[in-house]
C-alpha cells in the first residue's frame, strides 16, 4: 500500500510541554509492586567426590569428612577399630593384671604406709594404661584418615586392606615425625620451667610473680602457635611422601599469613565439638567407674581399668577420625587456596587430549 509508513524518528518535542520527558515521572500505579530480580544464575562447581574443588567452608569441610567416612566405612571406621582393638586389648589385659597384683604403690607415691598395698590405688593406676595405648592408636590414625580422604577428594574409594597396603610405607616416617612435634613441645616446656626458675632465683617477689604470669601466658601463646604451624606435617608425610623435617617445614609454610587464624578457629572449633561428643560417650562409662568405687573390691579391680578401656576404644573409632579428616580435609583447602591444587586435580582427572 502507497500510504503505508514505516519505522521513522520521533519528531522534535512540540512546544506545549506535552512531550514525554515533560512529564512527571510517577512510577508504578497504585497497588504495583515491581517485579523481583531474576534469580543469580546457579554456580558452576566441580564435584569429583567429597568436597567441590574450590576454596572450602567450614560446612563443607565437616561434611566432607562424614562423606569419607559414609564412602570408605571399612577404611575409616573400620580400620580405627581394628587399629584401637589392637593396642587397647593387650593394654587393658595387663592392665587387669596389674590391679590385682600388690604393687605396693603406696609406698612408692610416698602415701599412708596403711595404704601401701591398698588394691584402689593399683586398679587407679592400672586404669591408665589403656590412655598410653590410645596415644599409640592416635598416632596411627591420621596417617590411615589422611590416605581416605586423599582418595575420597578425587571421587576414589579405598577398602581397609588397600588403606594398610598404601600407607603402611608411611607409618615409620608419620611416627618420626610425630616425636619431633612432641619434642618440640617439650622444647618449649623446658625453657618456660627454666625461665620460671630464673624468675624465682631473684630477690624480687614482684618481679617473680609478674615475670611468671608474663612467661606463662608466652609459653601458651607458643604452644597455640606452633600446634597450628605443625598441623599438616603428618598428613603431608602421608598424601606428598616427605619426611619428618620436611613434613613440618612444609606445613609452616602453608599456614602462614592471615590464613593461620582461620586455620585455627576451625580446628579448635573442631577440637571443642569432638570433646563434647566425647564426653556425652564417655560420662556414662566414667559414672560406672565412679560408681564402682563403692563396690567390692574384687569388683572395683577390674571394673576401672575396664571402663577405661571401652571409653578409649569410643574415642579413638568417634572421635579421633573426625578430627584426623578436618586435618587432612583443612589442608587440601589451603593448596586449593595458596597453590591451586583444584586446577591442578582437575588436569589429572580429566587431561585435556593430546594434538
């Protein structure tokens, strides 16, 4: 059609005000509500296994370790059973012999001779046994926790028999290791004594008492600061295969910074979560100890030193893996993090194909 018109410019504003940027501007209509934003569009994440491979929460990580544990039942929680059973059952077995046997430890503590072959004192004293066994498991643990998790991170799943072929190499180094970490505490015990003595040495009460408070409240800051540092070394000897020195060394390095105070939030927050837990195991079992004291003897002699077992066998199947997994789970977030372990995984498995 010859009259047809098509898309043309707007003509100039006509001079009477009634052009559209002459008029009030009065939003909505009365009873309008805009529309809502559109939603953020969903965030792409990639997921090989327990934790998405990108910078961790703190959610994420505790969930991560119940998924290990979900995953690899036999490798977690059954290799901790298995792993405590087998020091705590010798351990509890001469501890029982002990609380039967007159030790005279009376005598030796220095306490009423009346007392000296006194049979509560040696079953008290035999109950600890199954805790130095519990030392024995908590040193092994995290080695075959950090192995899991190693695997779990990748999607991989590990049986209790692939777990002890893969990490029995590591035991010796984990256990070097370990010591050295003591040792190094211990270091740092022996210099505030020293100090201390020191102090006391001086004619000056008040510079004594205040150079103790001054020294005690170091020395724990110290020991804050280097259980944090240490935190990683036995999961690095286990997961990258360094040695004792270079395990620790190693975990200095990835802690430093302002990532140290978040490392430490989340394992004392972790550490005051797994005690609570422990203690609602564990009041039972110490309330029958408790109220064993009052049964007879030849009850009492075995009831103790046995209760304490069974609480360390809870603990070190409960409560020790948990804590080992948020570890090991912390220190994957920081390679993430400080050296892009995620890009890194990601390479390894899926490689992009050869030209």
């Amino acid at each position: 059609m010859s009259d047809q018109q098509g898309w043309t410019a707007p003509g100039p504003v006509p001079p009477d005000g009634n052009g559209p940027q002459d008029r009030p501007w009065t939003g909505y209509g009365p009873g309008y509500r805009p529309p809502p934003p559109p939603p953020p569009p969903p965030r792409l994440e990639y997921r090989p296994g327990i934790i998405p491979l990108r910078p961790l929460t703190l959610g994420e990580i505790w969930s991560g370790v119940f998924a290990a544990v979900r995953g690899n039942p036999g490798a977690t929680l059954g290799l901790a059973l298995v792993t405590t059973a087998a020091v705590l059952v010798p351990a509890t077995a001469l501890a029982l012999w002990l609380a039967g046997q007159d030790l005279r430890l009376g005598v030796i503590f220095e306490t009423d001779p009346d007392l000296a072959s006194d049979p509560f004192l040696n079953a008290t004293v035999a109950s600890y046994l199954p805790a130095l066994a519990m030392f024995i498991a908590s040193i092994l643990l995290p080695v075959f926790i950090a192995l899991v998790i190693g695997h779990a991170v990748q999607g991989q799943k590990v049986t209790l028999a692939q777990t002890w072929q893969q990490s029995r190499g590591r035991i010796l180094t984990a256990v070097a290791t370990t010591f050295l970490v003591i040792a190094m505490f211990v270091a740092l015990v022996v210099a505030l004594i020293i100090v201390l003595v020191g102090l006391w040495a001086t004619d000056s009460t008040g510079l004594a008492a205040g150079g103790t408070v001054v020294a005690i409240v170091a020395a724990v800051t110290g020991g804050i600061y280097l259980w944090v540092k240490v935190g990683f070394a036995v999961t690095i000897v286990v997961l990258e295969g360094a040695g004792a020195r270079r395990s620790i060394a190693r975990s200095w390095r990835l802690t430093r910074g302002r990532p140290f105070w978040r490392i430490f939030g989340i394992r004392l927050l972790t550490s005051i979560v797994a005690t609570i837990a422990g203690s609602i195991v564990g009041t039972p079992i110490g309330l029958i100890a408790l109220f064993a004291a009052g049964s007879p003897e030849s009850t009492f002699i075995w009831l103790l030193p046995l209760s304490q077992a069974v609480s360390a066998l809870v603990q070190g199947v409960l409560v020790t893996p948990f804590v080992s997994g948020v570890d090991s789970l912390l220190y994957v977030d920081q390679r993430i993090r400080r050296e892009g372990l995620d890009v890194m995984l990601m390479q390894q498995l899926h490689p992009s194909p050869g030209p």
